[in-house]
C-alpha cells in the first residue's frame, strides 16, 4: 500500500508501478507467457471511475514516451452497462481520457505520418483517422449497442437474449487471447465506499462464481450489465486499486485485516475481500491511496489531572464486535501516521485507537512529560475496562517509555519495592488486570541503553559512506551484565552518563522564551517545502518509501518540531534514572504476570535489537522459574519477542524504515506489516481466550471463532 498528499500523486504512484511492471514483462517476462498474444501484447483490463483518470493523467504526463503503447498494450474492461443513462462507460472515459491525448502526443513528437504508418494508415490520414486507428488498435471493446437498442425500444427479452451473446462473445475473446484462466498482465480499478470492485458491490449473489467468465449483472434499475466476474479479478498478474477520498477505510481495511465471520460472508458484505482469499493473491494487489481516504473518526477520553479537565483524543476505527476488543496504539516520534497500516488491518472485530499526545505535555518539566503520557493511558485502559472490554495497549518507539512509567505507576515512588497484587489499592487493581487479560505489545521500542547503540550505527554508515565498508546496523555486541542477584545491569554505564551531558545545550535553549517561536518556525517553513509539487515528486520516486506518509504534511498538521524537541530531551535529560525505570518495568512485568510481546527489525538504526533479545532471555528465563517449567512454550503468560529479518541481501543505507516497520509502503514492509499484525493478533487472541476461561471478561463471538480456526487442520498443497 502507497500512501501519497493527493489523488494525482496516487495516480503517478500507481502508473510508476505499472510502467515497471511492463518494462519487465517485455525484457523478460513475455518469453514465459502463456499463448502468443500475452507474448506480443501487454494486457491491461480497466474499470471506470475519477481514479482510474488519475492514473490515465499520470501515464500521459510520464510515461507516453517510455511504453511503447500502440504496439505493445492492449486494453479491456472490467465492465459495461446499458440501461443506465447515468453510467459511465470505462470504454469512453479510457478513449476520451487517455488514447485520444496520448494519440495527439504521439503525433506531435513523432510525426503524424510516422503514426500513421505504424498504424497501417496511408500518410494522407488527418488526426480524426489516427485517433480511430489507434482506439480500433488498442481497445477490446464490450458492444451493447443492441443491448441499449432493444432496452430503449421497451424489448426487455431481446435486450437480455443480446446481453447473453455479447457476454459469451466477450468471454470467448478473452479465452482464445489468455487462455481458461483469462489472466491479465494488468487490473486497473478504483474502489468503492462499501468495498464495491469492478461491478460488484455487496450481496450481488454473482460473488459465488469463481470460474473465470463473463457474465450479465441484473440491476435494480432495470439495467444490464456485462462485467469479468470474481475468477478474472482474482487470477490477474497484478491488480492495481487506486483508492481517494473519504469513507473508504472501512473497504480497505476490510481487505486488509483478519476477519471475524466466515470468508465467503465478508466477500459479500466487502467485495474487495475477494482478493484476499489466499496469501498469493493477495500478494499480487498494490493499491494507492491518498490522504483522504485515511480518514479516521476521533474520540475523545475525558479525565481529571490535578483539578483540571484534560482530554486525550484518538484516532479510532470502530470494530464490528460491541465491547471487543479495543486496543490502543502510542506513537513514536514520527506522529500517528506511523500507524496507518495497524488502523487498517487489525481484525475488524477490534476497535483500534491510536492516541493523540496531545499540547499539555509542550508546557511541563521534563519530569512530568512522560508520567503525564502514562496517565492518559492508564486513564484511556481503565474506561474501556471498567465496561468490561479487553484493552491491549501497543507502543511504538519511544512510547516505550510511555509504557514504562504506565507499569511503574502502581508504585508509591521509582524506587519503592514492588507490592504484592493482593497489597495494591483498588485502581491500581484494575489497572493489573486489564494488562493481565490482554497483554502489552512494544514495536520496536526505544530505552536510553538505546542511545550508545545507535552512536555505533553512525559510525558503521559514515564509514560505510566514506570508505565502502562493509553495513552493518547490529550496534554494540551486549548491553546488558548480570549483577550478583541475576538482575540487568547496563553495561556502558559511562556512555549513559556522557549522553546526558550531551543533551544539556538542548535543554538550556528549549528553557529559553526564544526557543518555541523560533522552532514553530521551522516547523511552518518545512510544512511550506513539503507542499511544494516538485518536492513531493521527488521523494514519491526516491527508494526511501517511508517518506511517501510524510509527503502530504498531515504528520506536521498534527505534531510540532517544538514538541518533538521537548519529548526528546525528556527522553535523554537523565538517561541513567530512565534506563534504571525500563528495567524496574521488566520487573512490575514479571510480578503480576502481565502478557508481553516485543517486535523489532534485526537491522533497526535507532534501537537495538540485541538488547530486546537480552530482555527477551532474561523474562522468559524469570517466567519459566516462576511457573516451574523448563521450556519458553510451556509458559502459561507468555514473553514474546519477533525478531523481523530483511529480505534482501544488502542492507540499505536507509536508517529510518526499518524502524518505522508498520510505516513502509514498500512490498518487503508490506509483508513485514503482515507479520506484525499477525503476531499482534495471535498474542492478544490467546491472552483474551484465557481471560475469558478464568472468567475475568464476557464470552466474545471472535474469540471463539480464533480458537475454531487454530484447531483447523492445515490444507497441505497438492503438487
């Protein structure tokens, strides 16, 4: 998935990607294909629609000169329609926007008599004539003029008889080009609303056919319509959905996401979901969206802090289930936006929240920065449980201290011993059994043991960058000693120490009036360079995708370099005391058996996956003394670590994407975006599953439609 500031950059996004694809199918791909036609022509099979145009703009103002389009494309359509006089045609809209200006352009480049000849025109033809060759060249068109004739002279079974020779024409066509399987190179679409695809919008009983074919629609209307049905949508090369505007989350989400019902029955209710059906096929969807189409709803929770009102808003997609599951996500310091994939495709029957900082924090000490986040959590988890529904809570980056100091809140200070639960006072209670019953998830969380791991990383790119060495993001070899009663003890104490000198230039300006006017400032200046058309092109075709989220600005609509700034220090102005914090934290974990799961990349610049492993081995050796057993599966509470690996050989320079994980919009940080919520959903399924055993939450639908699919037996592949 390709997130781009606006439906043009969607357009050149998604024309991009195409433009590849068939420079490889010709170099290479065509000598594999099945028959002679897929051999000699690039296939493509086009819906209508305002953003299939966007992408028609993008190939005209790109990519006229790089395909050679008279030769070697051939265009379809997903469907056609007659009887409907507000319909319109895919036919006309590719004709009109697309072959007759790339016809003009043609011409005016190369000549219109070299266009003439290559078209088999003598040199005499005049545009009209060009633009018709090209148009009878190119297009395999659907024919319902009889269709249209016999509809409007009142003859509904002739219109019906004609619908049925054109479809089985169609169909033929198609076969004796692509073969029964009726494989495009191409599917171009856009996307509707209720996660409407090609002509199928939701309950059209035609979702049940799976063998590729065309066939008729009967719509409400009194309509006809001709359409390529499931089986062609699904055995396609690539499909290439371009999604703009609002109130498309729920349709892409539902593509995305694990459902709670059955898969037949989501196709229906979600069209899209079709091409969801197996990991292959889905693995052949791009789809580009922009901004609008993230439109998320925000709540707001309302609590009390020292007298005043405050108020914490989310951006919140609702979960089919009522009291499911409701989790809640913290950002890093990249802004919400880092969680776009996790809003989409966590499984619907979740409500998925991810939590504003809000301005507060922008006026406190750096003390009180961080205690301030974790009471809004604590705030946000305890009224959604005290409704009796499960609230995991997932952090990213630095949200890890967040987490942190949410579990050291049920102490009396830092640096008071841990109480027994049945000691604990009754908030503190529910706040321990709401982490009891649905566990703490950290994405690729940052503690200041961080900070020295990430000064050897810059000294591995810069001189990766100066002398050709070898890259290596691995950092330091071990972080952490084990002291004399087998707890972690950081083992560069002094580099802790150094850095928090390092950061007191930082702090001395940030105390200074000067310092807010003159950081929102920049903040305003980047907004402005980042608006600009040429910029935003730039980095939409660099190969650092990540950026794709920050194009449009909406992460500095809603975050402040000022802020960033303050949450930084905060994190840094006492590295010592923090790292001590994170790891009395482990320890709340432990003893009141709080769920755990740590995801990270193994090549992650800004925090070290190494040190997660340390962790790791020290939790699960703990859990496992603690609950008498000898192996990590055996485990009742589990403490879980995801290491991601790359896919490729090379590391890339790129310091930010792996850490962003959940952020990348390339193929690799889609599938690592599938692992993640996997994971996720794995680990917060079986934490719910035994809360509902030992009754601590009501029975809940999902759940026991994950425990059905875990006893399913495995569908091994027939060769």
């Amino acid at each position: 998935m390709g997130i781009s500031a606006s439906l043009p950059l969607a357009g050149r996004h998604a024309a991009q990607i195409m433009q590849e694809q068939y420079t490889r199918w010709l170099e290479k791909g065509r000598f594999n294909a099945w028959g002679q036609y897929k051999r000699d022509y690039f296939t493509v099979a086009v819906g209508g629609g305002n953003t299939v145009k966007a992408q028609y703009r993008a190939l005209l103002e790109v990519h006229t000169f790089s395909v050679d389009w008279l030769t070697r494309v051939r265009f379809f359509f997903l469907e056609e329609s007659a009887g409907d006089p507000a319909w319109e045609s895919a036919e006309q809209s590719l004709i009109m926007n697309f072959i007759v200006p790339l016809t003009r352009k043609l011409c005016k480049r190369r000549g219109r008599r070299n266009i003439a000849r290559t078209l088999g025109l003598p040199n005499a033809a005049d545009e009209n004539d060009i633009i018709d060759a090209a148009v009878f060249r190119l297009v395999n068109p659907i024919n319902m003029a009889p269709v249209s004739q016999a509809l409007d002279s009142g003859n509904r079974r002739k219109a019906l008889q004609q619908a049925r020779l054109e479809a089985q024409r169609y169909g033929d066509d198609i076969r004796s080009k692509l073969g029964e399987s009726m494989s495009f190179h191409c599917i171009v679409s856009g996307i509707g609303k209720e996660g409407t695809l090609g002509a199928f919008s939701p309950y059209v009983k035609e979702l049940s056919l799976l063998q590729p074919d065309a066939l008729i629609l009967k719509e409400d209307s009194g309509a006809l319509r001709i359409a390529l049905n499931r089986g062609v949508l699904t055995n396609a090369e690539r499909v290439s959905l371009i999604v703009a505007g609002t109130h498309k989350l729920k349709a892409l989400g539902r593509f995305e996401m694990e459902e709670a019902a059955d898969f037949e029955q989501t196709v229906m209710e979600t069209p899209l979901r079709m091409l969801r059906v197996n990991r292959d096929i889905a693995e052949k969807v791009y789809i580009f969206a922009d901004e609008q189409a993230l439109n998320f709803d925000e709540t707001v929770f309302e609590y009390s802090e020292r007298g005043q009102a405050v108020q914490i808003k989310a951006e919140t997609r609702p979960g089919d289930e009522d009291n499911g599951v409701h989790i809640l996500l913290l950002h890093g310091f990249m802004g919400l936006f880092s969680f776009a994939n996790l809003l989409i495709r966590l499984p619907s029957a979740w409500t998925v929240s991810a939590l504003h900082r809000g301005s507060r924090a922008k006026f406190l000490e750096n003390d009180e920065i961080f205690p301030h986040y974790a009471l809004a959590l604590r705030k946000a988890i305890l009224s959604n449980w005290r409704r009796g529904r499960p609230v995991p809570i997932a952090g990213h980056s630095i949200a890890g201290v967040i987490s942190d100091h949410l579990l050291l809140s049920v102490l009396n200070s830092y640096d008071a011993e841990i109480p027994a639960y049945e000691d604990l006072g009754k908030e503190n209670k529910q706040l321990i059994d709401a982490l009891r019953a649905s566990g703490i998830i950290h994405l690729a969380t940052w503690s200041p043991c961080d900070g020295p791991n990430t000064g050897a990383n810059v000294k591995s790119l810069v001189d990766h960058l100066r002398r050709n060495t070898e890259l290596d993001y691995g950092g330091l070899d071990r972080t952490y000693d084990l002291d004399r009663s087998g707890r972690l003890s950081p083992t560069y104490t002094e580099e802790l120490a150094e850095s928090a000198s390092n950061m007191a230039a930082l702090d001395k300006f940030l105390k200074r009036r000067i310092s807010r006017p003159l950081i929102n400032g920049m903040t305003v200046g980047l907004r402005s360079l980042l608006n600009n058309q040429t910029v935003q092109q730039r980095m939409l075709n660099s190969e650092m995708p990540y950026v794709l989220r920050l194009v449009g600005g909406r992460l500095l609509k809603t975050a402040s370099l000022y802020g960033l700034a303050k949450e930084v220090n905060a994190a840094l102005h006492d590295p010592v005391e923090y790292q001590n914090r994170h790891l009395k934290a482990l320890d709340v974990l432990l003893a009141y058996d709080i769920p755990f799961l740590a995801i990270v990349h193994e090549d992650d610049f800004l925090v070290s996956a190494r040190r997660h492993s340390e962790e790791h081995r020290y939790l699960v050796k703990a859990r496992m003394a603690r609950e008498g057993v000898s192996r990590e599966a055996d485990l009742q509470i589990p403490a879980r670590l995801v290491i991601l690996k790359r896919e490729q050989n090379e590391l890339a320079a790129d310091p930010l994407n792996p850490h962003l994980l959940v952020m990348s919009t390339s193929p690799e940080g889609n599938s690592m975006a599938r692992q993640i919520t996997a994971a996720m959903t794995r680990f917060v399924n079986e934490n719910v599953s035994r809360a509902i055993k030992a009754k601590s939450i009501k029975h809940l639908p999902s759940i026991s439609l994950w425990q059905r699919k875990q006893k399913r037996p495995k569908r091994r592949k027939v060769a």
